[in-house]
C-alpha cells in the first residue's frame, strides 16, 4: 500500500520538480540581465525563495514573513544605492510573491493569513521602486495595477478557502450520514435477532426454573428458534461487514408490495412472543410501493415487535394494520396490548425509525394508546420526497 501510494504521487512531484526547474531558470536569466554583481545575485535570491517556500511539503507563515522581508530589503537597497535591474524588477520574484499569497489566504489561520498576506501586499506593491528610469506618474500607475491585482488575489485566495470549506464540511456530513445509515443497520437487523434469542432464552429459563419438565418438542422447537436467530443476527452482520468493506450502500429489502414486507416482519418474529395479527387494506397490500418506502415499512413493524419483545412483557397480542390515510398516505400503526411503557427511552430504536421515515418522506408518532404502546408510521404512497 505505501508504494502504491508513492506511485500516485509521482506524477504530482514530477511537475513540482519540472516547476521549480523552469521558475529557477527564468530567475537565473534575469539575474544576468543585470548590470552589477549585487543586483543579479539579489534577482536570483529574491525569485528562488518563493519557489522554494513554495516547494515545502508544509509553508509556514513565518518562512512567507522572510521572503518578503527579503524582497523590501532587495527593492530598499535598489532605491537607495540607484543599482536597479536593467529590464526587469523581477517577474520570476511577482509570480511567486502571488502564488505564496493565495496559499496563505487558503491555508494559514485567519489572523496569519492576514498578516501574511499584508505582508505580500507591501513587497509586490514596492516592486515598481526597482525600475528607476520610470517617470514617477508611471512608477504611481504601476504601484496601482500591482494593488488591483493583490485585491483580485486575496478575493481568489477567500473564494478557495470557501470552497475548501464547503467541501469539508460536505464530507464530514457524508461521514456523519454514513454513521448514521451504518447505526441503524446495526441496530434494527442485529439488535433485532438478539433481542429474539434473549426472550426465547428466558422462556427456557422460566420452564426449567419453575420445576417443570419441558415437553421434548417444545423445548426443541424454542432451541431451534434461537438457532434460527442467531443464524440471521450472523447473516446480518456478515451483510454489514461486506458492505462496510467494500463501501457500497446495503442493498434494499427484496420485496414489492408491503403485504410482504409484513409478512417478512411478522413471520420473523419470535415464536414465545404475544400473537400478532395483521388487518391490511387489501388495495394496498398488494400495491407495488418504492424500495424506501418499503423499507421505512419493514423496519417499523419490525422495530415494534422487537419493543414489545422488550418493554412489553406482559402483552398477549399485537396488532400490525395498515390503511390509506389522508393526503395519500400510508398509515401503517403496530398497536400491542401489554402495559404501557416508554419504549426506546435511552436508546436509539425510535430515533433511527424516526430517520428512516423521514428520509422516505413520511413521518412517525409513537406513544401510549388506551392499552398498551402504539408507533404510526405515515408514508407517501407514490415516492420518496427523500434527497
């Protein structure tokens, strides 16, 4: 992996390379346009540490600081000894005083980056005083054009900065919602089939435990229920591992009407739980629906049923009904009789169910009924108002 990572890499450090190899043999043609010594090896300095800066595999504010101190050190000494360049004050120096510029403004912290940039500012604006046999009303038009350009500058450094900002921030919420999408994955399918081997267990436990010799077909067919659940919670989790390594979104659920979406739902349901009747609208039972509608189906009424399972011990039935609702809904309700409790209190059950219907533009209500625990789902029949 790293030398795959290396040879990714090279096509980006051959152009650096070719970059610095040109910008410093612009820098030495210039420093031999001079006339003096002094002049030329200022050139050449002044136009190579920019591109050298700029070369760092991190640019720091203090080492942009130095290059343009070195440059109004160069242009002060130009003006006061009158050795100026023959015909240039530095084209090489400009272009990367502006490209360290932009870089500061993307990259370094807001009180650095102004500085920084401040500091640029003064040494592209004074590049003009290198020339000396410009007339000063040309030296003031010059001073001018190099100010508009560092404005253009700084205004393209801020729009990059707000790009790199919105990208980020669009991946960071990309990671958030993939979490999220992974949490509830987990929660509803392995937390759903665990929940199915503990409350079987416990109907073991309470046959063996109250002195009572279980019947030998009984106790293997609650044996065989929690090897069928461990076996899915198993299936589950191996779906979640192949998808989170091979970073794909889980497939959806392979059904087409919701009257198969229930009967998948129920007919997971554990075998020592209250008894679970169904009264579905014919019309919609049997109508093909969208995959996230379906799915934002399923997860309800099996979300419900494993609550029960948890918070409603003393239920002797549940009832799954669904039925148009108005504005051309669907309204799907799992209804148990057991003693009211606050199901999902502590836990994320209701807060992902909540994010699923949601995402398939529906919304969901749940609390206490005249007996017992009630969650309604209201879903679009015709789509997904879901980005």
């Amino acid at each position: 992996m790293p030398e795959l990572s290396d040879r990714r890499r090279l096509p980006q450090r051959a152009a650096v390379v070719s970059i610095v190899v040109v910008a410093l043999g612009l820098a030495v043609a210039e420093a031999f346009s001079a006339e003096s010594v002094p002049t030329g090896v200022g050139l050449a300095l002044c136009a190579a540490l920019p591109v050298f800066v700029l070369a760092l595999t991190t640019v720091r504010p203090a080492a942009v600081a130095g290059v343009a101190a070195v440059s109004v050190a160069f242009t002060a000494y130009c003006w006061l000894a009158r050795d100026w360049p023959d015909n240039t004050f530095g084209v090489v120096e400009l272009a990367g005083l502006a490209w360290l510029l932009v870089h500061g403004v993307v990259q370094f912290p807001r009180l650095r980056a102004a500085g920084a940039s401040a500091a640029l500012a003064v040494a592209i604006v004074l590049l003009p005083l290198r020339v000396g046999e410009v007339e000063s009303e040309y030296l003031g038009l010059m001073a001018a054009l190099l100010l508009l350009g560092v404005a253009f500058l700084v205004l393209l450094g801020l729009y990059l900065r707000l790009h790199d900002r919105r990208r980020a921030d669009g991946f960071e919420l990309a990671k958030q919602a993939q979490r999220l999408a992974y949490a509830r994955d987990l929660h509803d399918f392995v937390a759903h089939h665990v929940t199915g081997i503990v409350a079987q267990t416990k109907a073991v436990r309470y046959t063996t435990a109250a002195g009572i010799t279980p019947d030998p077909a009984d106790l293997d067919a609650m044996l065989a229920g929690i090897e069928l659940a461990g076996s899915r919670a198993l299936a589950s989790m191996r779906s979640m591992v192949t998808t989170l390594r091979d970073d794909e979104p889980a497939p959806h659920l392979p059904y087409r009407t919701l009257g198969e979406v229930v009967d998948a739902a129920v007919g997971g349901f554990s075998p020592t739980g209250p008894a679970v009747t169904t009264a579905l609208d014919t019309e919609l039972a049997t109508r093909p629906l969208p995959g996230p509608v379906l799915d934002a189906a399923h997860h309800v009424v099996q979300e419900s049923l494993t609550n029960v399972l948890r918070h409603a011990e003393d239920a002797a039935g549940v009832e799954v009904r669904a039925r148009p609702g108005d504005e051309g809904l669907l309204e799907l309700t799992v209804t148990d009789d057991g003693t009211p409790a606050p199901q999902g209190t502590g836990g994320h059950g209701l807060v992902g169910l909540e994010e699923r219907v949601g995402a398939a533009g529906g919304s969901l209500v749940a609390g206490p009924a005249e007996r017992g625990w009630r969650v309604t789902a209201l879903l679009p029949v015709k789509g997904s108002s879901a980005p």
